[in-house]
C-alpha cells in the first residue's frame, strides 16, 4: 500500500485506532465511517477515518 493512500480507523466510543486501510482520494472525499468490532470495547463499534 502506499503511504497516501493509508488511512486509520479511530473507535468513536474508546478513540483507540483499530484498523489501518486505503481508499481513493480522488473518489471519495467524504471521510469513511464503517462498524467494525473493538477489541477494547469487545463489540461493534463506529469507526471513523482520523488524519
């Protein structure tokens, strides 16, 4: 993957980043919000992309 297309997802309950990713930029400028499981929180939780 490369560097500028990497992004990190933040738990919005416990603000732990869980997940790394990638997107395209030039399709989606809007930032990601997706459910994934915490495993701090120990269930599915909001997860928002963070700079």
């Amino acid at each position: 993957m490369s560097q500028d297309n990497l992004i990190k997802l933040e738990c919005t309950e416990c603000h732990h980043v869980n997940y790394h990713s990638h997107k395209n930029k030039k399709t989606l400028k809007a930032r990601l919000e997706i459910n994934k499981y915490c495993r701090w929180c120990k269930k599915h939780q909001l997860h928002k992309e963070t700079k």
